[in-house]
C-alpha cells in the first residue's frame, strides 16, 4: 500500500494557494529529488554487486543455481527504467503546463489547476468509475502492474502493494486515486511525481534485497563503488560552516563504512550507512579585493569487505566561500563622534537566521543593545580611529566576519553670543546701562539633530567687568550659572557699578568654563575656546 503521496499533496485541497505554499511544494520537489537520486544510486549499486556475485559463483566454483536471476534482474532494470521514463515523459508535460522562465528562472503559472487536472483526468472525469480516461488512470495501472511483477519476481512474502483510493470522509467520500492525487497546482503535481518515482526506487530496492537474500548478502563482493556527496549548498558565507551528507553508491545492512575527510568533523547518520560532514568556511582563502574563493577537501570512505580488507573510495570536492556583506545603519556611518553614543546597526543579510552577532572594539568603549543584538552604542576616546569587529558565533566558537573602520571627530564647537534687549549685540553700537543683557550657546544644528543627548552644554560662571577711566578692568560682579541651561539665554543682572557709570565706559562680560553634558549626564571640559571667544566687550552711553 502507498500512501506517501498522500502526505505531499494535504495542502492541495485549498481552492486558493499561497505563494509561500508553492515555495514550500517546490523545496519539497527539489529534496525529493536528491532522495531519489539517493536511492537510484543505491539501487543501482546493489544490481551491480548481485550479477557481479552470481557470475564469480559460476566461474570460480562452477555454482549455476542462481544464474536465472540474472534475467529477473535484467528484467526489474527494463521495469524500472521504463516505469521512471513514464513519470519523466509526466514531469515535462507539467512543466510545459507551469510554463517555466528561462531568465527569470521560475514558473509563470505555477497554480495552474485547470489545465493541470484536465491532463490527468480526461474527459468525462466519470469515466471508468470516476478514474478518468487520462493520463491519470494509466499512471495507476502502471504502478500497480510494476508492483505486482516485484512481488512475483523476488518472491515476496503477502500480497503485492498497490495504489490504494483514500479512505472515505465525510467531506468527500467518493474521491478516487486519481481525482484525490491530481486535484490542485500544477507544482504541487510535480512534487508528487518526485515522491511516485522515490517509492517506485524503494521497492525495487526491496525487491533487490530480497533476491540478494537467496544469493547470499554475506557473499556479495564489492569490486567498485561511487562516493555520493550532497551538500546542502555550494555557496557559503564564510564564518559559517559546509556541511554535506557523504554517502556510497553501495550499501548493504552487514556493511558498515567508515568515512573520513581531509578537513571538518565527519558525523554518523542514522542507521550507520552515511555521515556527515561539516567544514568551517576559511574566510583566510578570499584574496585582497575579492569576494569569493574556493575551498577544497577531499573524503575518504572505507567499505569492509566480505573476504577481508576493505575497499576505499576518495572523491574530491570544493565549495565557494562568500565574504560577508555588513550592512550598518547610521546617520553618520564614516566617522564617529569623541566621546559621544554613537549607535549603529550592524546587519549581515547572508547569515540570515544563522546571525548571532559577538563585537569588540578598539579604541573605543562599546556598549551593547540588550533587547536587538544587532544594534550597538560606540563611545570613542580621544582617539583619532577606532576599529568595530564583527564576529558570529556558531556552536559555541566565535568567527570572525570583518572589521568596521572609523574616524574619529571632536563635537563641533557651539556658538557664544551676547544678547542685549533680546538681540544679539554687535559689539559696534554703544548700548545704555539700563539694558537687559544675556548669554546664550547654540550647538551645531547637524551635531543637535544627530545626537540630541550628547548637544547639551552649561556655563560654569559668568563675570562682570567694569573699566571706567585709566583704571585696569575690575571685576564687580561674579554669577554661577551652571544651573542653568544656555540654550535660552541666561540673564545677566548688572551691579550698580554699571548702571551707575559715566556715558563711554567699557563693560566686559567673561565667561569662565563652558562643559558638554554627554548622554551619560557627564560634564565634559570644552577647552577649544581662545580668551577673546569669552570676553564680549560693550560699551555705555
């Protein structure tokens, strides 16, 4: 009985098919097919090793009694070769139907329906007790009469397997084979092809095995092998690992091979007759100003033989090794800011779901998201460079994927002006001494917009100054400031000194310590100004 199918084609029964649906039948049409090419492989092997052990009984001992298997096993080759032709001669009518793009590389109509079940059922779909008249139906007698040689050929224990109707539901009752196989996507039919043609090499395996017990499993004697390597991808990001599944074109359930490989580590598969290997992408093998390389390794497998010894197999292989692309997200992505939060969002799009960032930095503290892990605040020393690593980690072993370079600038200077009666002063005109007067400090509207939290400033004190006469400027007035914030302007009140001094006297008004405040609430020393930027001189009429 075969059901497999069944469980390829649930989804089918939606009238309408999304796209992430027929992505799905196509991945599953394409690991059916390396499972195919699995078993045609093993099959294959397994045939050859059989007539190898049925001639050495005829020339070395003169044994001729399993010499008539030779022509079943001629004949279940000329079954399944011609039953495998058919679903071929299936598959690229289903794929004119789907219409495939050359330049696109992909199906234009990969949920045609119509089409699609009108090839299989015919017309009228009632025909031959609801079966069809099509290609569906003779698709069925065919794997049915394919079943029933197997069985008959190698002796099969029960009854032969046979193309089963789904069991009724309340839904749908009548449903046959046919209707219930091929009733959806032109895609999802593909897809039930590639697991037709999977069982089809699974029971000739069966059947195989069956003979190859009359002959003697034990007995067989492995001449030649093929080295089967199916990588999960060619192309690998380095920082991550190749792995791909080694297997032998023979194999047999009293042989157990042994595999080994030139680099990586080899794993066992399941059931001892495969393994596993994984290879750490050299990102070292990617020359300057390149964005690729190729990296070999060879595999070593070792089949024990029934006589003795063992016979080996090695094949070579290469993969192509891919630089990682860093993606950073940032305003400023050239250059850092001193002593600022810098916050930069780092992404690596190849390493998809397989990102699992680990930075460092040079010539900077780095401070970590705790809630995103791509995103991260660099605060540069004074430093005129500092350097952002980038690694991954994967099975508990971090890999490096490159480093982010920067430059490093001071904060630019903020703008210190006086304001009389709310305007900025000149330093022309003579002012009276009744005036209002203050300060104020604009940061640089780029460096404000791109870092809010690090654009805050303070004055420390703010001194008056009065020179009437020959007399050296005096001080006579001395205000703490800090408390404040320069941005709007910060009054300053003048003593009587001056409201009371004679028309043509000089009034300074000095400044003495200007700090930024970073994100962190820090008061960091801006000591870039000259004298004369914080001395603003006026005069009184």
């Amino acid at each position: 009985m075969i059901n497999m199918m069944y469980l390829v084609l649930l989804a089918i029964l939606a009238l309408n098919v999304s796209s992430e649906v027929l992505d799905s039948f196509q991945r599953l049409r394409d690991d059916l097919k390396v499972s195919a090419s699995e078993a045609r492989g093993h099959g294959s092997a397994l045939q050859a090793s059989l007539i190898e052990e049925i001639n050495r009984e005829v020339e070395r001992e003169g044994n001729r009694r399993n010499i008539g298997l030779l022509d079943t096993l001629g004949q279940i080759e000329n079954r399944t070769r011609s039953l495998l032709t058919l679903l071929d001669h299936h598959a690229d009518t289903l794929e004119t139907i789907a219409s495939f793009d050359e330049e696109r590389m992909a199906y234009r109509r990969p949920d045609e329906t119509e089409k699609n079940f009108s090839y299989w059922m015919g017309y009228p779909q009632e025909a031959n007790d609801r079966r069809g008249n099509a290609a569906a139906k003779d698709l069925r007698d065919s794997l049915n009469a394919y079943f029933r040689f197997l069985h008959l050929a190698a002796r099969m224990e029960g009854d032969p397997a046979t193309v089963a109707d789904p069991r009724p539901n309340p839904e749908d009752p009548g449903k046959r084979w046919e209707q219930y196989t091929f009733e959806g996507p032109v895609l999802a039919n593909l897809a039930t092809l590639e697991a037709l043609r999977l069982e089809v090499l699974r029971r000739q395996q069966a059947s195989l095995e069956k003979i190859g017990e009359r002959v003697g499993v034990r007995q067989i004697v492995v001449d030649t092998m093929m080295a089967i390597v199916v990588p999960r991808s060619e192309i690998v990001v380095a920082g991550l690992p190749y792995e791909a599944d080694i297997y032998t074109g023979m194999s047999a359930r009293t042989l157990r091979p042994e595999y080994s490989s030139s680099a990586g580590r080899i794993e066992m598969l399941p059931g001892g007759l495969g393994a596993r290997l994984t290879i750490q992408a050299n990102p070292n093998l990617i020359p300057t100003g390149s964005n690729a390389a190729e990296q070999r390794f060879q595999a070593t497998i070792k089949v024990p033989l029934a006589q003795g010894g063992f016979d080996t197999v090695r094949v070579q292989k290469n993969f192509t090794v891919v630089k990682p692309v860093i993606q950073v997200e940032a305003l400023a992505v050239q250059r850092l800011y001193a002593q600022c939060a810098n916050d930069l969002q780092v992404r690596v799009p190849n390493l998809q779901d397989q990102y699992r960032p680990i930075f460092s930095a040079e010539g900077a503290e780095l401070i970590l998201n705790t809630d995103t892990k791509d995103k991260i605040r660099v605060v540069p020393g004074r430093n005129t460079r500092a350097r952002v690593k980038v690694a991954n980690e994967y099975q508990g072993a971090n890999f490096p994927i490159g480093n982010l370079e920067y430059s490093v600038v001071q904060t630019p200077k903020p703008d210190v002006a006086v304001l009389v009666q709310g305007q900025p002063y000149s330093g022309v005109a003579a002012v009276p001494a009744t005036a209002s007067f203050s300060l104020k400090l604009s940061p640089d509207a780029d460096f404000a917009q791109l870092m809010p939290k690090d654009a805050r400033y303070r004055i420390r004190t703010v001194k008056v100054l009065l020179k009437d006469g020959l007399q050296p400027p005096r001080v006579v007035a001395s205000y703490n400031v800090s408390g404040q914030d320069p941005r709007g302007g910060i009054p300053i009140s003048m003593p009587a000194e001056v409201r009371q001094a004679r028309p043509g006297s000089r009034v300074f008004i000095q400044i003495d310590g200007i700090e930024r405040i970073n994100f962190r609430g820090e008061a960091i020393a801006d000591n870039r100004f000259a004298p004369a930027e914080l001395i603003f001189g006026l005069e009184i009429r």
